[in-house]
C-alpha cells in the first residue's frame, strides 16, 4: 500500500490539465481512513486501470468501518478498456481500504468558490452520456467544473487592466461549454461558426441539445447562421470579454439584431465584434 506522500506525488505526476492547474492551490488531498467518511457530492482520487483517477460520489451503500469496506458510485470519464471511447458514466467501485488508498480530492465547502455536495451531484448528472474526452477535458477536469463556480472576471486582473495599453474590449479568453444553461443570449460562441448568440431553444435532451441563432458577418454583410448542437458529442466554447468594457448581454443582442442584413465594414464576426458590439462608446 502507497504511503499519503507517494500517491500525492504520482497523482500529481499523471495530472497535467489546465483546468486541474487552475485549482489545485486551493485544494485539499485527504486519505480516506474510514469508509463512513464519504458523503454524496464528495470528489474523491483513486486507482483506475492502475492510474490515478477522480470522481464524483453518487451513491454509498454497504458501509462497513469493521471490514473498510463500502459499495461506492461514482460519476466520472471512464470506459471499459483504456482503448475505448471514454464516456462520463455512473460506476460502482468497491472500496476497500485495506487492500487500496482512496483521497478525497475536494476543497472545504465555500458557497461563493464552491457548489455544495447536492449541487455538484446535479451538475455531475448533467453530464452523464458526455463523448468529450480529451487532454483538457478528462475526468479530473469534469469534477473540477462539478465542483467550482465559474468566476467570469478571474482573468481579468485590475494589476493587468493598469499594466496593458491594448484596449480592454480586445482581451478575451475562451471556455468550453459542457450544458446548455452555460449559453446565453448574448454570448459569443465558438462552433461551426464564430458568432453572437441571438436565440436559443432546447430540443429533446433539453440540457444538451439545442438550437441556436447566432449573427455572424461574411462577405461584409451581418447574416443570421441557424444551428443544432449536441453537446454529448460536439465541442463548442463561449468567449468572455473583460465585464469592464463590454455591452451587458441583452445589448450585445439589441445590437446584433439591429445589423442583421446590413452591411458592415467587417471582414469576420472577430472583428464585427470588436468594432461593432462590445465598444460601449
């Protein structure tokens, strides 16, 4: 059995998101002791397929501190082999503490950094089905997203807002968007197309497909694009905008409403965005 340090240090070895960067100064890495320690919502670290792995607890049943013994769910991205198509899935482990080390993997519960443990199970569920595996979006930076409230404005520094001498409306950052309640009006979205989102209806699964309007410019002229996402299967990010010099949401749509079919000296939405819509002047 790995010592407390030895399973810090390989975890951390295996563990290079971005999205895992941005939070692990604040996290706390525990050694489970006792299976009754475990509650529902909790982000735990364990083995999986003999690398180191996160999920989210969805369920515990058979607790025995006696035996170390628990039956444990978790949602998380796995697969049935490591050559398969990774999937966020709800598993059962068996959890044995005398034959395996468990962590919770988790910071202390903070209502303005953090969801508590009922909110991360829901937003966890939301996911389930998702085919979106890849190096920036694997299972530790699933929980992550389950876990941490999104913070808008994180990137955009006053120490960087006094430094820079580039206009403020030009510096933006893009994020993933796993949900469709992550999309409003409003938006600027990254899909098949750059563009402002104008509408958005859900459709079967109505937390992840959708259909969308957004308002691009090609050719020099402001068209509305129509689009159904999948957000199981497809990728699809949204771009934030420093708050300090950007039209609120329901302006960027009064705006981009306004210019559909017109003409405009713009030669991509990048720059009928820059030039047009998030210039408060």
């Amino acid at each position: 059995m790995m010592d407390d340090i030895d399973m810090k240090e390989s975890y951390h070895s295996c563990s290079t998101s971005s999205n895992e960067g941005e939070h692990n100064n604040s996290q706390v890495r525990r050694r489970i002791r006792n299976p009754s320690e475990v509650r529902i919502g909790d982000k735990v670290s364990f083995w999986y397929f003999c690398l180191p792995h996160a999920g989210i607890v969805s369920h515990i049943s058979c607790v025995s501190d006696q035996t170390q013994t628990a039956a444990i769910k978790c949602i998380h991205y796995g697969c049935t082999n490591l050559f398969a198509t990774r999937t966020i899935m709800e598993e059962e482990f068996r959890m044995d503490l005398s034959k395996s080390t468990w962590y919770f993997s988790s910071v202390p519960f903070n209502p303005l950094q953090s969801y508590s443990g009922t909110e991360r199970l829901l937003r966890a569920k939301q996911r389930i089905g998702e085919k979106r595996w890849q190096s920036k979006n694997r299972s530790e930076d699933f929980c992550n997203w389950a876990v941490f409230r999104e913070n808008e404005t994180a990137d955009f520094s006053q120490e960087e807002r006094d430094q820079t001498s580039t206009p403020r409306a030009l510096r933006s950052f893009f994020k993933p968007v796993y949900i469709a309640d992550e999309l409003e009006e409003g938006d600027v979205v990254v899909y098949k197309e750059t563009g402002i989102l104008v509408t958005k209806k859900p459709l079967r699964d109505g937390n992840k497909q959708l259909c969308i309007d957004v308002i691009v410019a090609k050719h020099g002229k402001c068209l509305r694009e129509k689009f159904v996402v999948n957000l199981n299967e497809e990728h699809i990010s949204k771009k934030y905008f420093d708050p300090s010099d950007c039209v609120s949401r329901k302006e960027m749509v009064t705006r981009a409403k306004q210019m559909e079919g017109r003409n405009v000296c713009a030669r991509s939405t990048n720059e009928l965005i820059e030039k047009y819509l998030t210039n408060k002047d």
